[in-house]
C-alpha cells in the first residue's frame, strides 16, 4: 500500500518540487558532498554528490526530471546527460579523480521509444568504456522511498507524503 502512495506523491510533484525529497533520499541513502547546482551554469548536473553503494567511492551526477519521458523528451535531455559525463565543471567538491556515474532520475517512466533510445545510450557507453549510466524512474524511486518514507517531510509542503500516508 505505501508503494502506491509513493507512487501518487510522485505523479503530483513538479520538477523543482523534487529536490529537497531527492536531498533527503540522497542523505539517507549515505551519500556524502551533496550539492544542489541546478540553474544556468549546471552542465547537465542538477545534483552533485559522493556515495559508495557499491563498496568504492564514485562521484555522483543527477539530472532530475519530473512526469514521464517519451522520445521527444529523451532526445532533449540526452544533451545534459552528454555533459553530465563530459564535463567536469560543477563545484569545488566535485571530484575528477574518483569514477563518475551518471544518473538520470525521473519521478514518472520512461515511455515511447525512449526506454530504446536509453537502453542503446547505456549499451553506446559501455562499448566505449565510458561511465556508468543509469536511470532512477518511478520504480526504483518507489523501492527507494518506501524504505525511508520519512524523506516525504522535506520540502515547502510539510508532510505530504506522510499525511497522504495517514489518510
């Protein structure tokens, strides 16, 4: 049941509406260096940080979108996932020297011709032995947060996603 309330919390989000739950998600989760960049000189990085889910330290770059993806869409923002894992600019903790993984998160799916369109970038990427790519849709942020629902108190909207949860 919290699975779809999840799921309804994040269909109602705007973009921007996303960022501090992303931040809190991005803290519990333990990564470290947690810079919010969006705007004007992000380089295709909305979020910066530093994690090791996997056992190693890698730097982190986000890109977060809100709604569903489709073709269209996919083609648009394929340009800042290409500065996401070409350009090093984005803040003093930014850390060149660690593996970067890029991260295209998005509060719906991706649907169309896009999930074909990601899946050829991603394969595109490890043919060249580029960074890890991958994407954070609805489902993998609804496997995310229902593990740490608490993270739905962050944000202007006090407790929406608990009070959605106590309804």
């Amino acid at each position: 049941m919290i699975e779809d309330v999840i799921g309804n919390y994040l269909e109602t989000l705007e973009e921007r509406e996303f960022d501090a739950p992303f931040i809190a998600l991005l803290r519990a989760m333990n990564f470290r260096q947690i810079h919010f960049l969006h705007g004007t000189f992000e380089f295709g990085k909305d979020f910066i940080a530093q994690g090791d889910p996997d056992g190693s330290t890698a730097q982190f770059a986000f890109q977060t979108k809100a709604g569903n993806i489709d073709l269209g869409d996919w083609n648009k923002i394929r340009g800042q996932i290409d500065l996401m894992r070409t350009d090093v600019l984005a803040h003093p903790s930014f850390d060149a020297a660690l593996p970067r993984r890029a991260v295209l998160v998005i509060t719906g799916r991706l649907i169309g011709g896009a999930p074909l369109a990601a899946q050829q970038y991603s394969i595109h990427l490890q043919t060249l032995g580029e960074l890890d790519f991958s994407i954070w849709d609805r489902e993998k942020l609804i496997s995310l947060m229902s593990s740490i629902p608490e993270i739905g108190l962050a944000g202007k909207y006090e407790g929406e996603l608990l009070k959605l949860i106590g309804m």
